[in-house]
C-alpha cells in the first residue's frame, strides 16, 4: 500500500477521523453541536502532540517529513476547517431563534439575509483555512530545505486555534444563556481573516502550549458538566 503507517502518523490520522466524525454528528438529522464539539476538542488535543510524536523518530526519511507535513494540513482541513461550519449549522438547526430560518428565500422569491450570512460566513471560513494551511505548507517546505536553522514559526493564526476558539462560544449559550449565534457565524469570519493576516504568530513554547492543553481540558469538562451529564440523570 502506499502511505507510511508507523506511530509517528497515527495521532494525525485519529485526528482527521475525529474531524470526519464530528461532520457527520453534526450533520446527521438529529445532530446536535455539542457532540461537534467533543469531536472538535479531541482532534486538538491529537493536534498538540502530533508533531511531537513525530519527531521522537530520529532517523525519518525527507518523504516521511514531507508526507507529515502533508497529511497534517489536510487533516487540520477537515477538523478545524469544515467541522467548525458544520457544527454551526448543527446550531443553527438545535436551538436559537433563527432554527426556523432553514430555507435560503421567502415564499414570494426574496433571499433571506441571516441563512445567507450564515452560508457566506462558512464558506469564506473554510477557504481562508484551505489557503492558509496550503501557504504554510509552501513556507515550511521552503524552511525545512533551503533554511533550516530558521525559527519556526506561523504566518496568521494557525487553523488549529479553532479547536479553542469555537468551543468557547458555544459554551456562552449555557454560562450565559443567551442565543449567540449571530456571534458563532461573526467569528467565522472574523478567525477567517486572522487566518490570511500577515502578522507573524511565533511558535509557542512548553509554557504556551501546556495553557492552551488547559483550556481545552477546561472546555471538554465544561461541556460534560453542563450537558451531557445532566442527560444521563435525568429520570
């Protein structure tokens, strides 16, 4: 078979399939956000330590690095592209008071503005990280050969920070209780254009990295305490 397959991908895999999965619950007819979101947050967490597990291998071959690099990207567009929109339109169909906006026009013919902000906002998010992660990959490959010694770094928010960013936001319709969604469709397009900014993001240390695990742990327990626990009690 072509492909490698030895433990130094398998996080990046369980990564794309948690991504694959998240889809799917989201979008399954009696999908539901918050189960997005588990998928979400693990596919970070695989995320975080992948490029970790890789390098403990000393002896990687360039095709290995490049394949690495490779399939991170794509699965990284799977996960922390598509699967932030999907789980958006899971919301869209759960709760809230546009849950009865699931056509795009009136019955006399006129576009209606929210269903249309709400595509519009996930389709420029998931081409802002399709083109984001495809000029990383340029800039990495160009580093690895031609600049090695030169410190490693992003160019616009890593796609990854969506395993952090919209959890959180959900999370506000329970702390909070209040229909967030316009804010969830806002922030797509907003973290779009983070994505295609200039502005040089230096690769986080063991200081950054460790707070960033924490919050993601936070959120997870987060999520179980205020809904899926109270499911299973119920009487």
């Amino acid at each position: 078979m072509i492909g490698f397959y030895d433990y130094t991908v398998i996080l990046t895999y369980l990564s794309l399939l948690s991504g694959v999965m998240g889809i799917i619950v989201s979008l399954e007819g009696r999908g539901h956000p918050f189960f997005g979101v588990f998928f979400l947050l693990f596919s970070g967490l695989c995320d975080t330590f992948d490029g970790k597990v890789a390098r403990t291998k000393k002896n990687r071959t360039e095709q290995e690095k490049s394949f690495g690099i490779q399939i991170d990207s794509l699965a990284d567009l799977v996960s922390f592209g598509v699967l932030p929109g999907c789980i958006g339109f899971a919301r869209l169909r759960s709760y809230g008071r546009f849950a009865e906006l699931p056509n795009f026009f009136h019955k006399n013919g006129a576009i209606r503005i929210y269903p249309l902000f709400f595509l519009l906002s996930v389709l420029f998010f998931v081409l802002a990280a399709l083109i984001r992660l495809a000029y990383f990959n340029v800039l990495e490959l160009d580093r690895q050969t031609a600049h090695p010694e030169q410190e490693k770094g992003y160019v616009g928010l890593p796609v990854t920070m969506s395993s952090l960013i919209f959890p959180a936001i959900i999370l506000l319709d329970y702390l909070i209780a209040r229909d967030f969604t316009i804010l969830y469709f806002t922030a797509l397009i907003v973290t779009g254009c983070l994505f295609l900014g200039r502005f040089r993001v230096k690769k986080p240390g063991k200081k950054m990295l460790t707070l960033l695990l924490i919050i993601g742990v936070v959120e997870f327990i987060l999520f179980l305490i205020l809904h899926m626990i109270p499911h299973l009690i119920q009487p």
